[in-house]
C-alpha cells in the first residue's frame, strides 16, 4: 500500500474530515461553518460522533461505520421539542456496483439511525429528523447537479405533503448544474477535493484552512494516522496473503 502524508490529505478523505470534527480546538467551529454552509442557517447544541460505529442486530446481520453523525438543533412539531440528526459522509467510493446501489446505501443508513432514534414505548411522533449527507466527488446519478435532495412522497399526488422527517442530500463536487446553490457552496465542495491554502478562495474557507493546519500540525493527530496506516497495512496484507492461499488452493 502506498502512503500518503498527513499534510497531502484533502477533506474528502475520511481521517482529515473526522480529526477536523473531533478535535478540541476546531471541532465546533468547523461543525458550524459545514452545516451553514449546507443549510444556509445559524446551527446551536451540537454534539459530534465521528466514525460512529452500528452494530447489526446479531452476528449475522450487517452493521454500518457512521462518517459523522451530529445530533442537535431541535425542531419544534405540534408542540414537541424534536432533535435533528444529520451524517455527514465524505464519498470517493465511484465503482459502478456500489453506484448502482446508492439509494439503497443511503435507505440503510436512515433504517439504521431510525433504529436508534426512540426509546422502548416511546411515541413514534419523537423519531428524530434525519438528514444524510453525502458528499461525492462522483456523480452518483449522472445529471451533473451539484445538489440532489431526496424525500418520500406520494406517487399519485406528488403535491401532497408527506413529511417523515427524513431526508438525503447528495452533493457533487464537479457538478455544474443548480441555480439556486451559493458560490459559497460550489467554493467548498471545490475546496473539499483541494484542500489548500490557494484553493481558500473566500473568507469562511480562509478559516477552515486555518483550522486544517492547526490539525495536521498536531503531534497526536499524526500518531493516530500513522497507526491507522500500519492497521490498514496489516489488514491489507492478511487479505492479499489469503487471496493468494485461495488461488494457491484453486490450482
């Protein structure tokens, strides 16, 4: 496996993206600035899980790795404070199988976030919004829009209001079609595939930038991404080592 130094990470790759989420001094700020910049509004009481791991409901069945799930900023629906989820999910997986499966990747993640939204008994009016967010530098389905927002809705009256509280966002780094998105917007996804000090073309990107240096340049940031490197390491080889135990055997 070839590694690539800390400081050549951009904020599509996971361990850059987590560390900024997570980091003491950063942390909150760049929560903010991301869900402001998505959303286009002010975000308060945030609480930030990177790489949240879910386990399946027994051994045989499939669990999911959460990028970043950050829960907060409650919405108020008949009278009922209802907190908000949002998973922020850097994507630079674009291998056509896994293309053809987006919608069902992205049904999974709300089933498994739902699955932990209520408590025994529990009304189901207090299942909290959930809002998934991927953000590709691939075009998951070919209409070359930055922005795709996807909810339920009802077939035979499309106009009919159908709010679960469920909703996924996709957006494309290179898309170019999209009236309505800021050039704040195209900045930032344009500054998440080159996250450089050149490509900070704005005053929020500025300081993002200023918080990624701050990151990269912490000791223990490094030690946690070598030692992440030498775990990928290891796991890599036992697997090329068992494929080749396989073709061995096949022969």
């Amino acid at each position: 496996m070839q590694r690539r130094k800390l400081e050549e990470l951009s904020l599509m790759d996971d361990f850059l993206f987590n560390a900024m989420l997570t980091h003491p001094e950063t942390g909150e700020k760049f929560t903010n600035k991301i869900l402001k910049l998505l959303f286009n509004r002010e975000f308060k009481n945030l609480r930030v899980s990177a790489q949240k791991v879910y386990a399946g409901m027994n051994t045989d069945l499939r669990g999911a790795r959460l990028d970043v799930c950050i829960e907060g900023d409650c919405v108020s629906i008949e009278g009922d404070e209802i907190p908000s989820v949002y998973d922020v999910e850097p994507d630079q997986n674009n291998k056509a199988k896994d293309i053809a499966a987006f919608p069902r990747r992205s049904r999974f993640y709300h089933a498994i976030i739902d699955s932990r939204s209520l408590k025994s008994g529990e009304d189901f009016g207090r299942l909290k919004q959930v809002y998934v967010i991927f953000i590709c530098n691939y075009d998951p389905f070919g209409y070359d829009r930055v922005k795709y927002t996807i909810r339920n809705m009802c077939v035979e009256e499309p106009e009919m209001l159908y709010d679960d509280g469920a909703q996924t966002t996709v957006l494309y780094t290179k898309g170019t079609k999209g009236d309505d998105i800021s050039e704040e917007l195209r900045q930032f996804l344009s500054y998440m595939e080159n996250t450089t000090q050149t490509n900070a073309v704005n005053d929020t990107l500025k300081d993002i930038q200023k918080m990624v240096d701050i990151v990269k340049q912490d000791g223990e940031v490094s030690l946690s991404y070598m030692k992440g490197f030498e775990r990928d390491t290891i796991m890599y080889e036992k697997g090329q080592a068992a494929e080749r135990k396989n073709t061995e055997k096949e022969r």
